[in-house]
C-alpha cells in the first residue's frame, strides 16, 4: 500500500487531476475516500519529517566542511609565508655565493655587475651625480614633513626608495585611526601623518630601521582588504594601501630593499675585516724610542702564540649549516650549532678571524630571531594551545632573549584567549553563557600559567610580566561579563548566581599559587553597587505603592494550601515565630503591606550576601536601612494618625512584628553573611523602640 502509493506519487508522468478522478471512480463510498486521504497525509508528514532531516544533515556537514575550510586557509596561509621565507633565505645564500666568487675574481665581479645593472655608474663623476640627485630628491620630499631637517645630515648615504598614501588602521579593533605618508629610505621607513588643513605637508610620527622590522600580509576579509602588518619589536601597525597593485608593490619593494641594506651592511663588515697595511712610522730622532721598539717587538711572538684554529671543518660550513637549519626550521639544530662554538671560543682570545667569524653568525641569529619572532605573533594560528608556543619559546629563551620570549608569548596567549571569548555564542540564559564564558577563560589562564612555569622556570624577573598579563586579561574577561550580566538589566538574583560562578572558578588558580579574587572584586565593584542602588530603589518604589493603598486589613489567604505555602516562606526568611500571627481557618494577623515587604527585604538581603566583599559594606548597610526605614515610618505614621481603636490596635500588632520579629531576623543573617554586627541597624531598632514609647514626639516622612 504506503510503498506502491509513494511510487506512484514520485512517478514522472504524474498528473494530480487524473488520479483524483481516477480514485473517485473506484472507491466505494465517502470511507474509502477519507481513509486514502489519510495514507497520503501520513506519507507527505513523512516526507517533511525525511526532508527536515536531510536539511538539518546537510547543514551540519555544510558548517563542518566551512570550519575544515577555514582551518585549511590558514594553514596555506602559513605555508605561504614559510615558502617565502625560504625563498628570502635561498636568495640571500645565493648572493653571499656570488659575493665570495666576485671576491675570488674581481674581473669576473665587474662584468656580472655590469651585465646585471645597465644602469650602473660608468665613472665616479657619474656615480657622484646619480647620489645627488637621489639624495636631491629625499630631501625635497622630506622638507614637507615637520619634525625631521635633522634625519639626513646624520646619513650622507641616505636616498630615497619608495614612498605613498596609506591609512593607519587599530591592530586589535581593525578601526580606522589616520591618514600616513610613508617614505622608504635604502636604511629606514619614515611615516609622516597628514596635517589636517595643509593639502600636501606631513608630521614626522616616527622612524623604523630596516634591521628590526618585519613585513606580514594580512589576508583579506571584506571590507577590510589590501592591508599589510609592520613587526616592529615591542609594537605592531597594520596600513592599508589604495588597492591591491599598490599594497604588492609595497610588500615587494620592502622586502628587496631589507634584503640589499642586509647584503650591503655584510659587505661592509668584509671590507672592514680585510687586513689593511700598517702605516710606516716616521724616523724618530729620540733614542728613548729604540728600548720602546724592542719591547713592542717582545710582546709580537707572544701574541701570535695565541692563534686560534678555525680551520675545523664544522666551523667553516657553520653559516651554511646555519642556513640550512634556518631554512629547514631546525630551531633547534641552530642554536646547537651556536652553543657548540660559543663553548669553542668562550677561553680563546678575540682575534681579527674570529671577528669576522662572529659578524657572519650574528647575521644569521638575526635572522633566526626574526624567524622565532614570527613564530610567536599573533597572526599565526591560535590553535594547539600554550604548548604549540612552547618549541620557538625555548629557543629564544637559549639564544638569551627571554625578555623578548616572555612578551611575544604572554602576546600570543592574550590574543588566543581574546579570540576564544569572541567565538563564544551568546545564549538565550545569561546563567548558561556565563558558565561557558568561566569555563573557556580560567582554562586558558590556568594552561598558560602552567605553561609559563615550564618555560620560564629558570626566569623569575619574567614572572611579575606574567602578573601584568593576568590582570590584563582578567580586565578584558570582566568587560564581557558586565556586558552581558549588568549591562542587560539581569535580576538581582541571576547576577548574584553569575558572580558566584566567577568567584568559583577564580579560586581554581590557587592551585598554582595565583590569586586574582581581589583583582575580580576590584573590576566588578562599581556594576555591583549600581544592581544593588537599582533594586533598592525598584524595592523602595514598590513599598511605597503599596503603603499608598494600605487599608490595614487582616490577611484572609482563603485555602489552607495558601497559608501553609506562606508558613514556608516565612520560614526560609529566617521568621520561625509566624503562627503566633496566624487565626481562625485561614486568616493571617498582619497586613498584606508588611507581609510582602518582610519577603522582598529578606530576598533582598539573601541575593546581596551572595555578592557581598569588603567593599561593599557600606553600600549594602546603607541601602538595608533606606528599605527598612520606609516600611518604619509608615508604620508610624499610621499609627499616629489612626484613630479607630480597633485598627489602632492592628497596626500596633503589625508594628510589633516588624520591631521585633523582622528587624532581629535581618540584623542576625546580616552578621551571619558578613561576620560582624551592624551596628546601624541596631541603632535603626533602638530608635523605633523610643519612637513607639513616645510616638507623639517624633516626626516621620510618609
């Protein structure tokens, strides 16, 4: 049956007039008719039941296949950057080669050079020109920026590569900040800010070398695109150029003139190192010099005693095997290859050789610098943890930049935990959201303390950095707990529930000795005094309204259920002595003004204990006492007032309740919660005492 009808339905050639008619002509009567239309009920409900699955699975597979796809870009993206590292790497090898051949046959030199460059200078007097006019121009362009006239006299060298319009953009909030003019000297970048009402002229803002500058390109996400990052250490700014031909440009131009001014300053250090011939001395006619000579020439057979060898063979490939190590990303390999020499030369004397073997080495650590420097930023991916940190950490740490090591992974670690928070999905429940919300921050905190205590061991200056951070972070993680606790106007008593769970998970990092409880009291003080003076004021409010309808009338709850359920309440609130103010049947010897007021005052009190510290006191005591004081005068004022003696008789009844029953029960659970008295709610209880003595004497504010 079922089978045969879907067949039928799904069949190409079906025709929905034919087949009704068809099904009214063989069926027997109105039963045969409605039986049918149910079977095809039932199998459309089935359809949409088939359906919904098959969406709600394809739309899971859909989220799975974007999120694999997402982890993919990023890790191309860090593929892409690795390729051109190694491209930098191989490039500058290859030119250090063609350097030590040229060295090798300077003829071959000068030809290579000549057929590479047709631009190249066929005389001095050419050369000369060509710089001043470079130089010419730097200067031109850099007389319209304010603040620099004393950048070019420092450096007769200096021309100018480059230069443009970017836009200056916020790291953290990708805000747009300033306008910028860059200009890309062959040693330096120099950005200039526009000035607002001078169409073409500059402020100097500030001067970056090339040595310790760092180029990344930032992926494109619309509509933030065509951007660059520039690594300087300790900071970071990101530009955005007009378009992508313009930001190509710059990344190219920056990268080949970083890779010149390293290949020109390495030649210069060769030139330096080359021995130069001692000048000749001329006669001197004292004869005082002659013992001077014979003791200089004493001291000579000594000092070329003290060779050192570095004909090892490990020690002459040691750059090349730097390289390789660098290109391979043997982080490790490398700084073995360091220690090995330093252990080497650490009792040998600091020759000319040596010298020139040191500034060799110290390019390459620059430049494995650079690499584990990059490794530790932020734009690599945030996934694996503190420990995907851990490898280039402790090599910088062995290269003796722990400093730099603890701030570039404290970095990395913050900008994980920033970026697990934003990824959180806001739920419907404040109280859900804030679990998760606890959860995912104090498990990073606490993986990466204990991280920071297995690479930092050794370091303990690093630690206070480590506290630094902790607040810091603690500050970012409070700003999206108010955000969504205080800010949307939670009650009193699901805020009260979320600050427990924080306070909670704070007390998780005693474990390894770090206490942060006063920082979260700290940051969360004002939000709390501001849910605490909110309800009070909506409590004070809601008193008053009722005292403005009060008849004074006993309380008739009409079922026993009723009553018992209000015993219970009463109870919780702390009232054990309720049923001497119980009657007859179902009728309660008080006002219903001050039942409903002693249950909000005592739910009142319950929620703040739960939120209470130190530095709430005086906030708490005080807003107790401008509850409490509203119900007492009203309380007071009636009583003055009335002159029925039968209700006069009543509220004195609803009087004495609230002097002796309530008051006591919220001064009691309020040294309960704190562990002090209050010593003015004690002088709030005396003072109505006197006042009920002597009710005509004393003046009261409705």
């Amino acid at each position: 049956g079922g089978s045969r009808l879907r067949r039928q339905l799904e069949s190409g050639g079906f025709a929905a007039g034919e087949y009704v008619k068809q099904l009214s002509q063989q069926s027997d009567g109105d039963r045969d008719l409605q039986e049918h239309r149910q079977r095809i009920q039932a199998l459309s409900e089935e359809t949409a039941q088939s359906l919904k699955r098959n969406v709600y699975q394809n739309y899971r597979q859909f989220i799975e296949t974007a999120r694999e796809i997402s982890y993919l870009e990023s890790e191309m993206y860090q593929l892409s950057h690795i390729l051109t590292e190694q491209k930098g790497i191989m490039e500058a090898v290859t030119q250090a080669l063609l350097l030590q051949a040229d060295r090798d046959d300077p003829a071959l030199g000068a030809r290579r050079a000549a057929a590479a460059d047709p631009f190249l200078p066929l005389s001095a007097k050419d050369a000369a020109a060509n710089e001043e006019g470079r130089q010419r121009t730097l200067t031109t362009l850099l007389e319209k920026v304010e603040g620099c006239r004393d950048l070019l006299p420092e450096s007769p060298g200096k021309y100018l590569v480059y230069n443009g319009d970017l836009v200056e953009y916020d790291a953290d909030h990708m805000a747009q900040i300033q306008r910028v003019h860059a200009f890309l000297m062959n040693d330096c970048l120099l950005v200039a800010t526009a000035l607002p009402n001078r169409r073409g002229a500059y402020r100097y803002d500030a001067l970056y070398p090339l040595d310790g500058l760092a180029v990344v390109n930032v992926k494109d996400n619309p509509p933030m695109k065509d951007m660059f990052k520039l690594l300087m250490f300790p900071e970071s700014r990101i530009f955005q150029a007009e378009n992508a031909k313009i930001k190509k440009e710059w990344l190219e131009v920056l990268e080949e003139t970083k890779r010149n001014r390293a290949l020109s300053e390495k030649r210069r250090l060769e030139q330096e190192a080359l021995p130069r011939p001692a000048p000749t001395p001329p006669e001197s006619t004292n004869p005082f010099d002659e013992d001077e000579d014979e003791e200089e020439e004493e001291d000579e057979p000594s000092a070329e005693e003290e060779v050192v060898d570095l004909s090892l063979e490990w020690i002459q490939e040691l750059p090349e095997d730097l390289d390789v190590c660098i290109a391979q990303r043997d982080f490790e390999g490398a700084v073995d290859l360091l220690d090995k020499l330093n252990e080497y030369l650490a009792d040998k004397p600091v020759s000319q050789p040596v010298k020139e073997l040191r500034a060799k080495v110290d390019e390459r650590v620059r430049q494995l610098t650079d690499v584990l420097v990059f490794e530790l930023s932020p734009d690599r991916s945030l996934r694996g943890g503190p420990r995907a940190t851990r490898r280039a950490v402790s090599q910088l740490i062995r290269l003796g930049q722990s400093t730099k090591a603890c701030e570039l992974f404290l970095k990395n670690r913050a900008a994980a935990v920033q970026t697990a928070i934003r990824q959180l999905r806001i739920e419907g429940a404040t109280l859900l959201y804030i679990h998760k919300l606890c959860h995912v921050f104090f498990t990073s905190l606490l993986e990466t303390a204990r991280e920071f205590e297995t690479d930092f061991a050794g370091n303990n200056g690093c630690y206070s950095a480590f506290v630094v951070w902790a607040r810091s972070s603690m500050r970012m993680f409070v700003d999206a707990f108010s955000k969504q606790v205080f800010d949307s106007k939670e009650s009193l008593s699901t805020a009260a529930e979320c600050v427990k769970v924080a306070k909670e998970h704070c007390k998780q990092l005693s474990e390894i000795g770090l206490d942060l409880t006063f920082i979260i009291h700290a940051l969360l003080v004002k939000d709390i005094k501001g849910a605490l003076q909110s309800y009070k004021d909506i409590i004070i409010e809601a008193t008053k309204h009722r005292n403005s309808e009060e008849m004074w009338r006993k309380m008739n709850l009409m079922t026993p259920e009723a009553l018992g359920k209000l015993r219970e309440e009463m109870r919780s609130c702390g009232v054990g002595n309720f049923d001497q103010y119980t009657g007859d049947d179902c009728w309660v010897n008080l006002s219903y003004t001050v039942v409903a007021f002693t249950k909000q005052t005592m739910a009142f009190l319950e929620e703040a204990l739960k939120l209470y510290f130190p530095e709430l006191h005086m906030v708490l005591l005080e807003s107790l006492v401008e509850i409490i004081l509203v119900a007492v005068q009203h309380v007071d004022y009636s009583l003055r007032c009335e002159q029925d003696p039968e209700k006069k008789a009543f509220i004195r009844q609803n009087a004495s309740f609230l002097y002796e029953t309530v008051l006591p029960v919220v001064e009691k659970r309020f040294e309960e919660g704190v562990g002090k008295p209050a010593k003015q709610l004690q002088d709030l209880r005396n003072a109505s005492r006197l006042m009920r003595v002597n009710p005509e004497s004393t003046t009261s504010v409705v």
